[in-house]
C-alpha cells in the first residue's frame, strides 16, 4: 500500500529582496535527537513552510503538506496535494501558506510568521495522480502578496546554471516536516532527519513489486536502516544537500520532493527528482512572475531523451550544459537508447528564443525496445517462459461482442506512442474481403493476462480510431502478402519502463538478426501444449530464417505462402508459436555500445503457419514495409497535431 506525500521543488536564489537562499539559521547550535528524528531550533529551516486547507467558512484549517519558497510570491509542493482524484482535477478549496512556522497548529502563531494566500495553482498537463503512478508530481503555488524575507525566512537554492544535472548526489541529504513520529502521531514541532540517498534501480530492486511500479523515471529514493525515514504528513519537504561557498559558509540546494512512500518497506521513500523538472520549472515560474528578476537564459533540456549539442552564439561554440543567452543556437538529438517517436528527422535546429525558451521544440524522443530490467525471475514452463512485464512493447488486440466480454484475438506491437503494428488479417473480414469497423476494436497496453475482465494495475485501454493496411492486401487470396497494419489509437499512450514502444531500425543498418546464433522473442498469449489460449503472457525464443531457406525446408502447401515480404523462423519442441500469437511481434536485441544496454528491435509480424506443420512460421518482414510505415505515422503524428 502507498502513503502519499506532498512534494515540493524549489526554486532559490532569485527575489529582488531576496538575493539570499538556502542558509541555515544561523543561531541553531544544537541538535537535541528524538527517536527517529531531530529536533530542529525554530527557524533553522527557513525556506521551509507549511500547507493549510480550508473546506469551509470557518477560521480553522488543516495541515495537509509542506513547501518550499522558491520565490518571494511563489511556493512549490506536490501536485497531489491540491488535487482532486475523484474528479482528476485541482481542488477548489481555498489554501493558506505559513512561512516561518515552527509549531504545526494553525491556531499557534509563532513569532514572526507569515500567513499568506494561495492564489493560483499550476500543475503539469501530465499529472493525473495514481492513474500514472504519481509521476510529475509537482505544483506551483503563486501566493496573493509577497512574503518579507530575513535570515529567518528565505527560498532554498536551485542551481539555475544547471551544473548539478552531471553531478553525483552527496550520500546524505536533509528532509525536513511535520510527519508522524515512532509513535505514530503528528508531530507538533518541526522535525529533521538527514537521509542516504538511493538511485532508482536500486530503489526498485529494494522496495515490493507494488512499489517499484511507482518509481517513475523523475525520481529517485532514499532513506536508513535503522528506521528514520519521512512519514506521513512529511509531505511536501523537499530534501536538500549543502555546498560550500566562497566564504566558507554552508548554502542548501534543493535536490529532491517527497513523493511517495513503501509501508511495505518503512524506511524508503521516492522523491521527485528536480533535475528531471528543470524547464517546466522555469518555463512556469517565468510565466507568473517579471523574468526581469532572473539573470538566466534558456536552460538545457534536463531530460533523459533529448540533448543539446553543438551549441554556438555568433558563430562562437558554447557549452551546452549551462545556461544559454538569447540567439544560442544549438542542435536537439535524441540521447543513446531513444528514437524519434516519428522517424523522419535525426535532430532539428532550435535557438534560445523570447521569453527564454528553445524553439522549435524538438520531436518527441521516446525510450524504446527496453525489458523490464527489475524481473529476475523467469520460472520455466513447458514450450513458453512465463513473462511479466518483461516485454512492455506488447500489447493485446480485442474485438467487441454484443453479449459478452471483449474477446482477445491478437498481438500487436507499441511503435508510436498513438499507434501499435499488427498483422493485417487480424482486423480483415476474409469472407466480405475488406478491412472490419474499426469501432470493434480495443487495445490494452501493460497487459499480462488475457483476459479483458482482469485489469491490471500498469493497463491502459484505448478505441481504435483507425485502421490503416496497404491497399493490396487481400488476405488468403493473395496469400497473406502485405499482411501488416497499423491501428491508430484514440487516445496517447502513456510511456514508462512498463508500458514502451520497440525499437525500429528505420535506417535497415542492424543484421545482428541474422546470426544464427541470436534468438529473436515472440511474446504472446497463443495456445498452450494444453490446446487453449493461454491466460498469462509467455515468450517464444526462435531463429531467423530467410526466404529462401524457409522456402527449402517447408512443405509443399505452405512454400507459396513465402510471398517476397516474408521470412521465417523455425522453432524447436521446445518452443512453438500457435492460434492466438498472431500480429506480434518478432524482436532481435542489439547492444548499445555506449550505454551497455540491451534494446530490442522490431523485424518480424506472425503472420501465418501450415496447421500441420508446429515449427515453421512465417513474418511479415518490418524492413519489407518500413517506407509505408513511415508515411503512415507521419499522417498519424500531422493528424493529432503530436
């Protein structure tokens, strides 16, 4: 089960009265230790501040998150704390910020305490909570008046200059909040606690299954041993690391937001990663305050698929990973293991433009072709490995009944976040020869049973919008040539290491697939040795065969079904594909030189087998079709304006 926490971003360094960020009181000289936690010395956290709801009329409000100033008019917090998941939007409640608290009653005022209105409320366009797993969960609070800073109220520092987007975290970081203690209750005063930071393979590899779904790739973890950790009511603390400046003084930089949390495992919790959130960051805070209070540029992308290179101002090169000043002119690529989510520019030019932001943004930059590194455990079953989550670029293909329950009848492959790859006779009505309604169809990605009635936690369901197939394909008749179509969605997918697009080799320069000695994977829900469809996603490991060879070795009633866009796979005893497999994929790994990482590719569509025959299967040959399957995305991508 998840315990939420209100996460807070900061933004630091920037006020017109507040030049200063992220100092520690500088009166705290001690550190009384209680259980769990410390005790903190009033004020000792001064960006720090807490979150209240009111529901009604009345006076009183309740604590809910913490925050962090970020700007003299602005807080940031978890999006989750002013969302509403009953009606996917923000709350309409009215909500009061208090800097300079120490005691965490609203009817306690503290000496110096500021209690301002929230005005206004900004959350990511992405942000939808638990359906995708809390990721982005950040939100801007632009206040009604401007706080008074002092040494005892200041925002904590964000390294606007980018430098620690390549820098390894320091071991520990302090968090700081209003959580419950060992005893289970909310403690009245401010507590503090100083963390190990975890990275998020690891996390997931530390944490129960539920959790690790939610490790999203904007975090990272941290936490202890012995039992300290953030708790309930933590929320909205930001986890903060100290540097050094110039004089020897200690300054905070706010690294990381409370997120989530393990009760399965007490001690570790998630936090937003600020790294990841630079740009909305930016983008957001300048678009409520005058930018002429910041002396930045363009940031660079903080992101994990695009980076800037050959960044130049006057023909002059600049280095990429700072911030740029206005003309910078810089190319975008996608980074090693992503691809462009539509395959027609390599990278394209952007400039550091009015209003500090890059344009043009660049084409969407997807990972793709990725197993779902965290499962260690495949249990060997006779003909097909079991496999969850391992393959996330496959999904379930369903035809609607009038009476019962969709019905499952094929695979079909991620390769655009709005668009999966099938085989063409699994949308064909053969007796009417033409293409079936596409209003019949369903599509459920992150799926490992079968069965429609049984969500799944990481499943995502979508209508088909469309169906595009090649104007040749006339199923049997002509002998299953062109057998491969592709199923726009009426809806985006929603990408994560659970649920992403295969890889295409748009540019046909891989063989790999050709060594004899490399397997390619069929996952599938087909039939089992038990003759019926089986309930629980499983993996087939067959070799390429070409045209040629396939034509020598199958029987005579299949050898005119080898058409010219075919090729084979000849599978063992121990491995089959059967009724149920059709339309999926046929993938080949290939290892990234620079990152080590195994990234599999897409070359094959089941398309059709002699019933007779268990072992030898034919597939659509992907980098046969690949010009058209071009040209259809590019339609797709222009029609949904993506």
């Amino acid at each position: 089960m998840l315990s939420i926490f209100i996460s807070l971003i900061s933004y630091g360094n920037i006020a017109a009265n507040c030049h200063d960020c992220g100092f520690r009181y500088a009166l705290n000289r001690f550190e009384p230790a209680i259980s769990y936690g410390d005790k903190t010395v009033r004020s000792e956290f001064p960006w720090h501040v807490a979150l209240y709801r009111h529901s009604s009329s009345n006076e009183s409000a309740e604590y809910i998150c913490g925050g962090s100033i970020i700007h003299p008019k602005v807080i940031l917090t978890a999006a989750h704390c002013i969302y509403n998941e009953n009606y996917s939007g923000i709350d309409n409640a009215n909500f009061t910020v208090v800097a300079g608290k120490y005691y965490v009653s609203w009817e306690h005022r503290d000496p110096g305490e500021q209690r301002l209105q929230v005005l206004k409320i900004k959350i990511p366009s992405t942000y939808v909570g638990f359906t995708n797993r809390y990721a982005d969960d950040i939100a801007l609070l632009e206040l009604n008046t401007t706080i008074n800073c002092s040494s005892t109220i200041m925002p904590v520092c964000i390294d606007w200059s980018s430098e620690y987007l390549v820098e390894h975290l320091p071991i520990f970081g302090t968090v700081v909040g209003w959580g419950h203690t060992e005893n289970y209750t909310t403690s009245d005063e401010l507590l503090m606690a100083n963390l190990k930071y975890i990275e998020s393979t690891k996390c997931r590899d530390k944490t129960t299954n539920g959790f690790s779904f939610f490790i999203t790739s904007d975090k990272f973890c941290a936490g202890l041993d012995n039992g300290t950790a953030v708790q309930q009511g933590d929320s909205g603390g930001g986890i903060t690391y100290p540097r050094n400046t110039t004089n020897a003084k200690e300054q905070y930089y706010l690294y990381g937001i409370v997120s989530i949390k393990d009760k399965g495992r007490n001690n570790i919790a998630a936090f937003t990663d600020v790294r990841k959130h630079l740009l909305w960051l930016n983008f957001t805070l300048l678009s409520v305050i005058d930018s002429g209070l910041f002396e930045v540029g363009c940031p660079p992308f903080p992101s994990n698929s695009v980076s800037l290179e050959l960044c130049n101002l006057n023909g002059t090169s600049v280095d990429c990973n700072r911030s740029a000043k206005l003309g910078t002119k810089a190319k975008l690529h996608c980074k090693s293991s992503y691809h462009n989510g539509s395959p027609f520019k390599l990278y394209t030019d952007t400039e550091c433009s009015a209003g500090l932001k890059w344009l043009p943004l660049p084409e969407s930059c997807i990972d793709c072709g990725k197993r779902y590194r965290f499962n260690r455990i495949l249990p060997l079953v006779k003909y097909k490995k079991k496999t969850f989550s391992e393959y996330p670029w496959h999904v379930a293909l369903y035809m609607k009944k009038e009476i019962e329950s969709p019905q499952f009848i094929c695979g079909a492959t991620i390769i655009h976040p709005k668009a999966v790859i099938t085989a063409a006779h699994c949308v064909y009505v053969e007796s009417a020869q033409k293409v079936a309604n596409e209003t019949k169809f369903l599509i459920a990605a992150g799926k490992f049973m079968s069965s429609w009635n049984k969500q799944e936690v990481a499943e995502q369901r979508f209508q088909v919008k469309k169906i595009h197939i090649k104007d040749t394909f006339r199923g049997v008749m002509l002998l299953l040539k062109d057998d491969i179509a592709i199923l726009e969605l009426n809806g985006t997918i929603t990408l994560s290491d659970y649920i992403m697009p295969v890889c295409m080799d748009w540019r046909g320069k891989l063989d790999s697939f050709k060594n004899p000695l490399i397997l390619g994977t069929v996952p599938g829900w087909g039939y089992t040795e038990e003759d019926k469809i089986s309930d629980e996603l499983r993996a087939s490991k067959v070799p390429y065969t070409d045209r040629l060879q396939c034509i020598e070795l199958a029987p005579t009633d299949f050898k005119e079904f080898i058409v010219p866009d075919k090729f084979c796979a000849v599978s063992t005893e121990d491995s089959i594909l059967a009724q149920g497999d059709s339309g999926g994929s046929l993938t080949f790994p290939y290892y990234n030189k620079q990152s080590g990482e195994e990234l599999n590719y897409l070359y094959g569509i089941v398309s059709t087998k002699l019933a007779e025959s268990d072992y030898i299967v034919a597939f659509t040959n992907v980098s046969y079709h690949l010009k058209w399957i071009k040209t259809v995305l590019v339609s797709i991508v222009q029609s949904s304006g993506s």
